[in-house]
C-alpha cells in the first residue's frame, strides 16, 4: 500500500474533475494528483465512441438505484465509473445554461456566481470542447422539429440561446467520439505534463482530517496526502457520500451509523434535484431511420407559464423504444416505435442521499422524492409537457409516421388518469444535484469559494455544488463549475 504526496488532491476523474486537474496543473505548477476509482477511458470504445452507446456494461457503472418515492420501486439510477466520468455515459447533449439561471444562483447565496462572471468558464469551456451539431440526415427527427414549427415554435440553433424553439441538439462530440472533459482536457495521457498524474482504479473511502482540517484521503491503494488543498469532485451522489463516510454532515444521522461527528454539516446529502421525465410512446408505420451516433437528435424547449424566466419544459425525442422502468409488456409486439420525453426543466421537489451503513462499499439511500413539491408545480409542467407531444404527435409533419399511442394509451385522458400513469413510469435523466449546495445559509454546505464549511484545505467543485438546477442538460454547467472552480482555487478569476 503507498502513502503519496501531492499539492492538490482531486478526488474524482469525471467531467469536473478531469478539469480541474489540468487547469490546477497548469495554472499553479504545483503538483496535481488526480484519483478515479474506475478504469481509464482512453482507446476504449465502449467509452467513447458515440455508436456504442448500447453496449455499456455494468463495468462501467456504480450500479446505483434510487426511490421514486411515487409508485413505491426502484429505478436503475447510473452513475459512471470510469475516467470521464458520466459524459461518457451520456448522449452528449451539449448546451450552456440561459443567463437566467445562473443570475438565480447569486441570488440563492452563491455570490460571484452569475452570468456574466461565469461568461468565462464558459467560454473557456467551449473553447477545449469540440460541439457540432447532431446529424440533419434523419428524416424523423426532421419531422419532428417541422411538427414543433408547425405548431408556431421557431427553428433555433441552441448554442446561441436557450429560448422557446426546436432545433438539433448541440453535441459535445467529433465524428463518432465523444468529447468529454477526459478526452478534451486529460488525453494522450502519456503526454500529461510532468506535474499532473492521473491514477485509476483508486476508490476513496475515506477524507482524512487533523482537527478540522483535511490533509489526506484514504483509498483502496493507500494513503494520499494534499499538502495544500482536497478537492472532492466525484458527484452528486458519490461526493456526499464520502463526507459522510468521513464525519461530515448530519451528526444524528452519522450516529445512527456509528460515524463520529467530525462536523455537524446538516446540508450534506440534502436539496437533491433531478430531471424527471414521463412518455409519450407511439409504435410508427415504418421503421425509423438510424440513428448515427445519439438517438436523441433533436429537441424542443417549451415554456408553459408566460412568466417564466425561460423554458419549462425540455424534450428528448428518442428514436426507439426501449423499456427501462415501465412494465415489461408495455411495448410487446411494437416492431419500431418512438418516445416523446418531456421533463421538467427547472424542478421544485427535493430528495435526498443518506447512508445504509457505514462501509464505503454499500451504496447509499438515493430517494429521488419526484413530484414532493406542497404547490403541485412539478405535476402541473410535466402533465402539460405531455399534452403538448400529443398534440405535437398529431402534426401533418409527423402523421406519415405516427400510428397507435402505445403508452399511456389514448384512453388515458383526464389529468388525475395522466399523473396516475406518470407516477408509476416516471423516469430519471440522470442530473443530480445540489446535495452539497453552495450559499450562505445553514443548509448549505460550501460558500461561494466552494470551501466546505467549518474544515479547512477542502473543497468542492462538481454538480452537488449547483445552488438550484439548471434548464437544460448539465453536462455543460458542470464543466463551467469546474473551469470557474480551479480559477478561484489557482487566483485566476
């Protein structure tokens, strides 16, 4: 077992992590260890290659599953584990949050967080990734969006501006690769500056402390000592949970566990946020045409209340059926059929991440709490999401293709039958966060420097930062908290 040094200890290669090393790397000189408790990423297709999304093995995920709390199960809840984390899990949707968004963070706590100091990180961002637009070749997709403008909604280029449109997903991609933070700021790895190393196949188990301040991180490899600074970058799910393991966060809950209370931080694991997403399934008169590198090619961003600082709703048009959570006969004898995904895009309801026990190998309680919301917001945006792919389904432009409603099925009318249905099929689109929220009050969990409060020389900088969720797929936002989070950390802002 070793005992290594370093500066900076970055704990986690996904799409923040990844960042954050080689920007410390190459801000700071000092000398960066990256750990990832998966395999590497480089020159394996599996990972990266964009028409392999099918064949993804458990290998590569935590093989988590979280509550619904609604309809009483368990869904698949995939995180990655590998280097490059959950962007090379993903459909590689790349798109920036509206200003809006970001100007809501100041607001809820995190000073200096807002659209135009972050403008940079962004653009930072898009400089080192590769974006194109998703293939204009498929027939159906482009179906689809004319369906939308046919319905008055414009035909936009979402790099621009996240407002009411249809359009083509940006992708974060070049060819059939993927461009996640790994492949963008990490690869060749065998090039990697002399003061940057990248270990995989190392799982922290552990944050290590000398009173009320971090100095190392046990693993399953040895010891690792940061002589400045811990930075924990592993997640929404995985970055809580390894407080915890470490005595940080809920005292009664640590306890409950017999974890010592280190720090009583009572927002750790708390104010979880996802997308939640519901169907519209529909078996097509012919087969589909395939899909090049994502079966997700285009979108819609809708806005239901005329108030609202930008869209509501975010759809996914998924170019198969495949089943995930619904019930096994539900597409039985559907030869080629489609899926018309609205989710809400910026959620009220709250769940949360708490421990099972107190070894590092057993997975957390992930309990996803949809539709909890005491105003019925939640309910009242999807339902409408769902009404609307009906009437989107209905378009001169789709009708070559759509046939029968597989799922609901058209008898499901009434609202009370439609959230009925949504609360037994409802679905993840994999975007926790804000389980260590940034802000100043007694929930969160680091300030707006992303220390973790009340210990010192640790921070955080990955999605369970997110003050509240943004609009649009986070992928993109994560990679701007890291940029933003190693501009703080090196005194580069």
């Amino acid at each position: 077992m070793m005992d290594l040094s370093c500066d900076y200890l970055i704990v986690g290669g996904g799409s923040s992590g990844c960042v954050v090393a080689a920007r410390l790397a190459e801000w700071t000189g000092a000398k960066v260890l990256l750990l990832e408790a998966g395999k590497s990423d480089e020159g394996d297709p599996a990972a990266l290659q964009m028409s392999k999304l099918e064949t993804q093995d458990p290998s590569y995920d935590w093989g988590y599953a979280a509550r619904t709390t609604w309809g009483g199960g368990e869904i698949a809840y995939a995180r990655a584990k590998m280097l490059g984390g959950c962007a090379n899990h993903n459909d590689c949707a790349f798109i920036a949050p509206p200003p809006t968004d970001l100007d809501r963070w100041e607001v809820l706590g995190a000073k200096g967080w807002n659209a135009g100091t972050l403008a940079s990180a962004l653009r930072r961002v898009e400089e080192r990734t590769h974006i194109e637009a998703s293939p204009v070749g498929n027939s159906l997709s482009r179906a689809f969006i004319d369906g939308a403008r046919e319905l008055g909604l414009p035909e936009r280029n979402f790099r621009e501006a996240v407002t009411p449109g249809t359009g083509w997903f940006p992708l974060n991609a070049k060819g059939d690769f993927k461009h996640s933070s790994s492949v963008t700021y990490l690869h060749p790895l065998a090039q990697l500056p002399h003061n940057l190393r990248v270990m995989t196949g190392v799982m922290a188990t552990k944050i290590l402390c000398e009173g009320r301040r971090a100095v190392a991180v046990e693993t399953n490899a040895g010891r690792f000592t940061a002589a400045r600074e811990i930075i924990l970058c592993g997640g929404s799910i995985n970055t809580p949970h390894l407080m915890m393991l470490s005595g940080l966060g809920p005292a009664d809950q640590l306890r409950k566990h017999g974890i010592a209370p280190l720090h009583d931080l009572q927002g750790v694991g708390q104010n979880l946020v996802d997308h939640v997403s519901a169907n519209i399934a529909y078996e097509l008169k012919q087969a589909a045409p395939a899909w090049e590198r994502t079966p997700c090619e285009s979108t819609v961003l809708l806005q239901v209340d005329a108030d609202a600082s930008a869209p509501d709703v975010l759809f996914h048009f998924v170019l198969r059926l495949r089943e995930k959570y619904v019930g096994k006969t539900q597409f039985d004898g559907v030869q080629h059929g489609v899926k018309l995904s609205p989710n809400v895009a910026r959620p009220k309801s709250r769940g949360s991440l708490t421990l099972n026990s107190a070894s590092p190998h057993d997975h957390p309680c992930i309990d996803l709490n949809y539709f909890s919301d005491v105003g019925g917001y939640d309910r009242r945006i999807l339902l409408a999401g769902l009404k609307w792919a009906r009437t989107l389904a209905a378009t001169s432009s789709l009708a070559p293709w759509i046939g029968r409603e597989v799922s609901p099925g058209f008898s499901v009318q009434s609202d009370d039958e439609l959230f009925a249905y949504v609360q037994q099929t409802c679905e993840t689109v994999y975007h926790p966060c804000s389980t260590c929220r940034m802000g100043e009050d007694s929930m969160a969990v680091v300030s707006p420097d992303l220390r973790v409060k009340g210990v010192g020389n640790l921070r955080v900088a990955d999605a369970s930062v997110f003050p509240d969720m943004v609009t649009v797929n986070i992928n993109n936002t994560v990679m701007m908290v890291a940029e933003h989070a190693a501009a703080i950390i090196s005194g580069k802002r």
